[in-house]
C-alpha cells in the first residue's frame, strides 16, 4: 500500500509515458515535478485520494494559464482508467476552467469552460475541491518561483489569491499559507 504522501506508480508512470517530466515547466523544473508538488501539499491537506490525484493530473489537459497539453480533452478515457472518475472529473474541471472567471465568480457553481464546453455546472464539493486544487497549483508555483525562505515574495504572490479562496479552502490549506507567507 502506498503512503499518504506517495503519488499513485501508475498515474506517474502514465504521466512520464505522456512526456510529462521532459515538458519544461515555471521556476526551471519539469511540468511532473510540478504535478508531483502540487499532489504532496493536497495529499496532506486532504483524506480523499481523488482531490490529491486530481491535483497530480491537473495539467494533464492542459491549462488558461499553461496551455502545453499531455492529452486533448477528448482523450479522457485513459485519464479515467488511471486514476479513476472522480480525480479525472476534477483535473478535466480544472483544465477547462477559465481561472479568471472562477475566481470572479466564486459560489456560482458555474465553470465557463475554454473548451467550447459553454458552462458547466458544478457541485459546491467540486468548487470547493477545485478551490483547493488551484491554491495548491499557485502555492507551489509561487515557493517554487519566490523560494520558501521569502514569505513577503510569496505574499506579494499568492495574497490576491489567497484573499479570494480563503472561504472555500480548508483549515489546512489556510494553514499552509499562514506557513508560507508568515501572516
């Protein structure tokens, strides 16, 4: 059995086939060590495998702000295979989802979808899983890009963010910003 913390083998293994750790990514790493970061801080956040999984493969589709796509959002079904319907559900959710719209319109329960989707409708757990997905993505890119040792660099950051999510993040994630940004 693996540990809390230890990623799925077969959902890694499945991201290097895709070319996931030879992909250049923000802060001079590799788009996996970034998918890998952002698992480790939901799976210590978090008791649901599928929120942390989802996090692993939250890119795998691509991104508004990181368009360099693994699969097409048509090839679902291997995603699905791996690392199960509700993890996939949430890492397509966050692939389609335009990030400035979501942020904008928090509690709507609506996700206007940058592939031609039109709006897709979701659950409050989703906008909050979601929510915990996205601040896990940008407190990992902004220690990876500010360094851990500079909280006022990843307040500057994160803050605008943070401010925003705050409600629907858990007390652990909450936690983590205090953490990160000394506040």
């Amino acid at each position: 059995m693996e540990s809390a913390v230890a990623p799925p083998k077969a959902a890694v293994s499945f991201l290097k086939e895709l070319g996931a750790d030879t992909i250049a990514h923000r802060a001079g790493r590799t788009l996996l060590e970034h998918l890998l970061a952002t698992y480790r801080l939901l799976a210590r956040w978090h008791h649901e495998q599928p929120v942390a999984v989802a996090g692993l493969m939250h890119s795998v589709y691509g991104t508004a702000a990181f368009e360099t796509a693994c699969l097409a959002p048509s090839q679902r079904e291997p995603v699905r295979a791996i690392v199960g319907e509700q993890a996939e559900r949430l890492a397509y959710l966050f692939s389609a989802m335009e990030r400035d719209q979501f942020l904008d319109t928090l509690g709507s329960n609506l996700i206007v979808s940058r592939f031609g989707d039109d709006t897709i409708v979701v659950s409050d757990a989703d906008t909050r899983n979601l929510c915990e997905i996205l601040f896990a993505n940008e407190l990992d890119l902004a220690i990876a890009k500010k360094g851990a040792n500079r909280p006022d660099k990843i307040e500057k950051k994160l803050g605008p963010v943070f401010n925003k999510l705050a409600e629907y993040l858990s007390t652990p994630a909450r936690n983590a910003y205090r953490e990160a940004t000394g506040k």
